[in-house]
C-alpha cells in the first residue's frame, strides 16, 4: 500500500490522533509521472495464458501486419533512445570471474568490475581506467569466460549521458540468455561516473529494439518495443513497452506505454498480437486490427460528506482477469469494450458545484465491468483515515506491533493513509485555484494532534506531502 505522509518522529505519550484540513502549498499543474513497477525477468514468447482471445471471436477491423526487425541503437544524440530505465550495479576492484582474469592479463591499468550477473556466463562487465578516465569496457559477450577482440569497447561519440559528463560505451549485439533460457537479441548501454575520489559508478540500459512501417487506414504507422533487464522479452504483455508513431519521421525519445493487448491510440482501440517465431532470428509479425466491437461507458461517483460532481481525468487500467490487458487514457474514460477491468491509477477532478474545485490521484484495485450500450457507475470516496504507529526504531521489523498507546519518552514513527469505499488509496489531494492564464494547484497536508487519556493536546503539527 502506498503510503501518503511518512516518518512523524515524535517522543510522547500517544492515545489518541486525529485528523483535519492543514495549511497550503502550491505545486504545479503537471499531471505527476507514475513510477513503473519493478518488472519480474520473463520468457521472450508471450504466454498463453496472458494472450489476448482468439480473434475469430472478435468483431475487427481489417488486420495490419508490421514486418518487426531487431535493430541496436547507438546511444548518440541523433538516433533513438530505447532505454526503459536505468539500473546501477555494484562494483568492486576485483573479481574471481575468469573473464576478470583474463582482462588482468592484457592491461597493467586499474580495472573496475561492474556485478552484471544477470548477463551472458554471469560474467562481470570490466571497466578500465587510466589517469583517472574511464577509456575501456570490457563485457563478456558470449559468456565463455575468454576476452575476445570485440569485447573491447571504446567510449561512443557525442553520447548521451544523463549522470554527468563521464564517458558511455555501446556493446555490439548479442544474445541474451533469459531465466527461462529464451535468448532475445540485446545490446547494453554504460554510462560512467567518477567522483573526487575515484570511486566509479556505472549506470546500465538496455540500446535494443524492435521496429516496424506499415499503413492502418491509409495513414503510415510506426512500431516500436522496448524491453528492459527485467522484462526479459519485447513481446511480453504488461511487462514490455510498446510506441507507436504517426509518420514517417521519429524523434529521439519515444512516447511508449506498457504492452498491451488492447491499445487506445487516436481515440480508437487496436487490437495487438504476435506470431509464436523465437525473436532471437531478429525479426517477429505483429498484427493490429482496430476494435469494432460492443461497448458501454464508465462514470465515476465520488462519495462524500456532501454530494460531489466528480471527471475521471486520467486512468491506468488493467484487465481484471486477462492480465495482457494494460493500457491508460490522458482525458478520461468514455467508452471500452465490453469485459471485466481494474483501475491501478486514476486521477480525478472534483467539487460541489463544478468538477474544477479539487483534484486527488487514487491507486488501488478498483474492479468493475463493462456491458454493452450501458454506463457502469464505480463508486469511490467515501474515505476513511488509518493511522498507524509504531515504535520508532522497530518500524521495519516484520514482526512490528500497531499500537494506540505508547509509554511516556517513546520514539514513535506514524503512517497515514486515506482508503476508500473500493480500498483505493489516495494520495493527494489539491485545492484548484484559477488564475488568468493556468490553474494553480495548492497542496492540503494533513494536520496532526495527539492527545493523551485525557483528551489533553499534547502535539499539534502539519504534515507536508512527500
């Protein structure tokens, strides 16, 4: 569960807390990016189970088939950028790998073993310094243990480093071998950072991609998926990314969302799947048609003390049994196809008298169903406050203890949390101030009192977002 306002460290006799509307802050209106979720390691090929239905029980449009090729990218500023996250691993001056060894054999430089373990034979990524510059990677491409002449890698050109101005480095293609023992064609990106002291740190991402042209409705598409360390695959639902690209030019950075089965793009929902071919021959098919099939609405009532007028505004849905399903709207729910769904995000907008007056973001498992030509209301709101305190220096054990009542000079740490009527968690809420030109949004913390057996104040404090 996502907590809201962490860590009121406070050493007092605690018996009872409440909760009440706090001062401001102003923030901005951006809508806040969502952190992906850590991706488990998976097969290359899709699993059946998680494959979309069998399309000749769907109604579709024409079908479109992207003739998909691996391509590696070069990590410059003039070519895309397929990188799904950063990863930082640890590193060591030494190492007991015979690939370290066999780089100690061929230099008298300072060597920097970078824990690559997740890659060909387990064999640590090498870096090689000299007068305090990072001027070689060597990466044990194949995993046999052995340096070859092209695990020798020089520093790109005119890369493009988001740690600093330390040096980066390309691997050429290889295949990378999954937990499952598929392989996909992969190539990697390091990027470098020395300190004052020389203490290097190494940034890692994946350079590799698939693409493909074709033509949906007369208009030229493109389509790209990315994978990550995790993922394990280009192909994956709910795990891989998928951009799609009207026209012929691309620009350097991809908009790219979660793989899913159903994707919404240009108002419309496309239908996505892929051929069983092992991706590690470079190429795959992937078919899209569009959706044409029945649909019903989705409304959203916000429950509270008052009656509210409430827009769902943005949304990341799932489906709530077909886990291929994972896609997300920027103005709101209209329409979807029938079937059974989840929110895992939302954002909404609300009020008394207008949608304009508040705005809060909410996660959670949501579940509802969609039926042809009806509008299906999700009731949320209705919020509750929990509050949890622990022991301070015990607030990590796992057999920690909940308590209301502390012994007087206790240490305590406090979590609070606001769950609604369907157990969303929200976790923020905001005050919509309009102005000549934008709408401002001013932030409402939570105000705390503690009071003791009493009802005696002890603590009163604003607890600011974040």
């Amino acid at each position: 569960m996502k907590k809201l306002w962490r860590g009121l460290p406070l050493i007092l006799l605690i018996c009872g807390i409440m909760v009440c509307p706090g001062c401001k802050k102003e923030t901005d209106t951006e809508t806040p990016v969502q952190p992906e979720p850590v991706k488990e390691q998976v097969s290359t090929k899709p699993e059946k189970k998680e494959q979309s239905p069998d399309w000749s029980q769907l109604k579709l449009g024409e079908p479109v088939t992207f003739e998909m090729k691996y391509r590696g990218c070069s990590g410059t500023q003039d070519d895309i950028d397929p990188s799904c996250g950063w990863y930082g691993f640890g590193t060591s001056t030494s190492s007991d790998s015979t690939f370290f060894k066999a780089v100690q054999e061929q230099t008298k430089n300072k060597l920097i073993a970078c824990n690559t373990s997740n890659f060909p034979g387990g064999s640590p990524g090498v870096f090689e310094l000299k007068d305090n510059s990072v001027i070689t990677l060597y990466f044990d491409l194949n995993g046999d243990g052995k340096l070859d002449e092209n695990e020798k890698i020089s520093p790109i050109e005119n890369g493009n480093n988001p740690f600093g101005d330390g040096k980066c480095f390309v691997t050429p293609d290889f295949q990378n071998k999954t937990r499952n023992n598929n392989e996909i064609p992969f190539r990697i990106m390091a990027c470098t950072r020395l300190n004052d002291n020389g203490n290097l740190s190494a940034y890692w991402t994946p350079m590799g991609m698939f693409e493909g042209t074709a033509k949906v409705e007369g208009e030229e598409y493109k389509v790209y998926l990315f994978t990550s360390f995790h993922a394990g695959s280009y192909t994956k639902f709910g795990n891989s990314s998928i951009g799609i690209v009207k026209g012929s030019e691309t620009n350097r950075y991809v908009n790219s969302n979660t793989l899913s089965s159903i994707n919404y793009f240009n108002d419309k929902f496309y239908r996505i799947k892929f051929d069983d071919a092992d991706t590690s021959d470079d190429t795959l098919s992937a078919t899209v048609a569009e959706d044409k099939g029945e649909r019903g609405k989705v409304a959203i009532k916000l429950k509270g003390k008052e009656e509210l007028k409430a827009d769902l505004t943005y949304a990341i849905v799932y489906g709530a049994t077909d886990r291929s399903i994972n896609f997300r709207f920027n103005k709101g729910i209209n329409e979807l196809p029938v079937g059974d769904y989840r929110f895992s995000y939302g954002q909404i907008k609300f009020g008394k008298d207008s949608t304009d007056e508040f705005s809060t973001s909410f996660e959670g498992e949501s579940s509802f169903s969609v039926e042809a030509d009806k509008t299906t209301e999700v009731e949320l709101g209705d919020v509750k406050t929990e509050i949890t305190a622990v022991e301070y220096n015990k607030r990590y054990n796992g057999d920690k203890e909940y308590k209301s009542e502390f012994a007087e000079g206790t240490h305590v740490y406090l979590d609070v949390d606001f769950i609604g009527n369907a157990k969303e968690s929200y976790r923020d809420f905001y005050k919509l101030v309009k102005e000549e030109n934008r709408t401002r949004r001013e932030g409402i913390p939570v105000h705390i009192t503690i009071a003791d057996q009493d009802n005696n104040q002890i603590a009163s404090e604003d607890l600011e977002y974040g």
